[in-house]
C-alpha cells in the first residue's frame, strides 16, 4: 500500500505564511524595546534584559524647579553667546559669591545664628539620609520606621545638647523654677526618653521581618552617630569661640574654588574615575592655595575678640556675649 508523501501548493503557502508571522512576533518586542527605552534610558550590555530603573521602585518623587535653578537658567540666557565653558565659569562665579556674602552676613549675626543654621542642617541631612532607607523598605509596610527615626533623632539632640547648655549656662538654668528639674535630672530624662523608644521598637517588630526592622534600626543609629555628634561638636567650636568654626569652614570653601580655578586653567590629568572631571592639576593647586589662604586668614581673625571669646553670659546685660 502506497502513501501520498507529496504536500499541496497551499499548504506549503499556509506554513511559509505562519513562519513569517512568528518571525515578526519575535522581533517586535526587541523593537519596541529598543526604541522605548530611548538614548538616554541606562540599560545593562545585555540587550534582552530590563532596562535598570531610573529611580528606586516606589519612589514617588515630584521635582520643583528651585529658586537658584531658576536663577542659574536666567544667566544662561543672559550669556548665550559666550562659550558653555566660559558661561559655566561665570555662572558659578557669580553664584559663589553670593553665597560668601550670604555666610559672612550669617557670621556678622552672631553664634546663636551659626547655630541653628547647623542645626537645621542636620535636621535636613537626616530627612534625605532616612528617606533613602524609607524608600528602600517601602513596600514592605514597616510600622512607626519614620517615626521612630525621627524620635531617636529629638532624644539624642535632647540628651547632647542639654549636657552643652548645662555646661555653659546651668548656673543661670537653675535660677529658674521650671528649668531647675531639667537640668537636675537632665541625664535620666534623657536614659528614659532612649528607653521608650526602644520598647516602641520593640513593639513595632512583625514576624518575618526582623532582619530588615533591626536591618533599619541599626541604619538609624549610625546615621544619628554621625550627624548628631558632627553637629554638636560644631556647636561647641561655636561656643568656645566663631574661630573655630569660620576657620576651618573657610579653609574648606578656599580649597573647593580653588581647585575648581586649577583645574579649569590648567587641568589635563584625571585624578580618579569616580570624578573624572577633577583632575591632579587641580588638587594639587587647590592644597598649596589653601594652605597659604590658612596662614593670612588666621593672622586676619585672631585679630577680633567677637571671634576668639568664647560665648558667655553676662549678668549685667542679662544677655549671652562674647
């Protein structure tokens, strides 16, 4: 018995017509994915994988135009003509400056000012510090994270700078009726303020997350170690005298302009991959300016009183003074 082996002319057309279609089913997602992520849009060497995430997932961030990027756009109009270098050059000269005049009005204020300047600098640097770890455990709905950090955050600046202002100012704190428990039990106020927020944490704690709560814990308390003991033995300097503030604040904006200024000028060697556009010509210069800036500028301070006293208070005047 003999069989037919021979395939019809339509059949043969049914099949070339279904390859050409799973041809094109599997180039059309490579296409669409090459031309969504666009020139811009960082994607890894493999061109079959997802393209990396522009930002952390689930972060909802709404960028506002600032008041100097408005600024800055205003003088970029204003010197269209120049050279981007040059334009850029200018533009961060004129913004630097302005930024010194608004310091040395911050200094002329007096150390209360400083601060509280550095305080509120603290408390910034530890929003977009605790943010980040926020971000990240977003999705995983961890209770009271926020609230907690935060806590932490008012019992550490109430334990370090209430041992400051007991230092410096407990005789006159202790004239007062309402300050006088304060800063007699100052120290266990503070242990027992630590200790409730420790049993919040402890609270808080859900089953199958415990490693990212005490993961999260640990990232707090290392962020409040590093901002929180900064800024109070700024504060000190402060008080101990402006000097030993202004001056080592001052040697560190002599250093960034001038090796900017270097490396502008001069600069042709990288010095790391991490900032290429830093280079040795500019490190180098920027080290050598700072020091001598360091030798005429301490010879230029020592010179005011208002800047070497140390803060006190005066009981003629009933004012703090230097």
């Amino acid at each position: 018995m003999s069989t037919d082996n021979t395939i019809s002319p339509s059949t043969l057309s049914g099949i070339h017509h279904r390859n050409v279609e799973n041809e094109n089913n599997i180039d059309t997602p490579q296409l669409s994915k090459s031309s969504t992520a666009g020139p811009g849009a960082p994607t890894t060497e493999d061109d079959d994988m997802e393209p990396l995430p522009s930002q952390p997932s689930g972060a909802h961030m709404i960028v506002e135009e600032s008041t100097i990027q408005t600024f800055m756009q205003y003088f970029d109009r204003l010197l269209i003509g120049l050279n981007p270098r040059w334009r850029n050059w200018i533009i961060r000269g004129i913004f630097s400056w302005v930024m010194i005049l608004g310091f040395a009005k911050l200094v002329l204020m007096g150390p209360l000012v400083i601060s509280l300047v550095v305080l509120l600098i603290q408390i910034k640097c530890f929003q977009e510090i605790i943010n980040i770890g926020y971000t990240v455990y977003k999705s995983h709905n961890l209770p009271w994270f926020r609230t907690l950090s935060w806590y932490f955050l008012f019992t550490s600046n109430y334990w370090l700078y209430g041992e400051s202002l007991i230092n410096h100012f407990g005789f006159m704190m202790n004239k007062n009726n309402f300050l006088q428990p304060l800063v007699t039990y100052h120290r266990m106020i503070a242990f027992l303020l630590y200790t409730s927020g420790f049993v919040g944490f402890v609270l808080s704690l859900k089953k199958t997350y415990y490693l990212k709560q005490f993961t999260l814990f640990g990232y707090t308390h290392i962020t409040l170690m590093i901002l929180v003991t900064s800024s109070h033995q700024m504060i000190q300097n402060i008080c101990q005298g402006m000097i030993w503030f202004l001056f080592p604040v001052s040697l560190i904006i002599c250093n960034d302009i001038m090796a900017y200024m270097f490396g502008f000028f001069y600069g042709r060697t990288p010095l790391t991959k991490l900032s290429p556009k830093k280079t040795w010509e500019g490190f180098i210069g920027g080290g050598v300016s700072t020091l001598v800036f360091g030798f005429i500028l301490a010879g230029i301070l020592s010179h005011y009183q208002f800047l070497v006293c140390p803060l006190e208070y005066d009981d003629e005047t009933t004012s703090l003074a230097t």
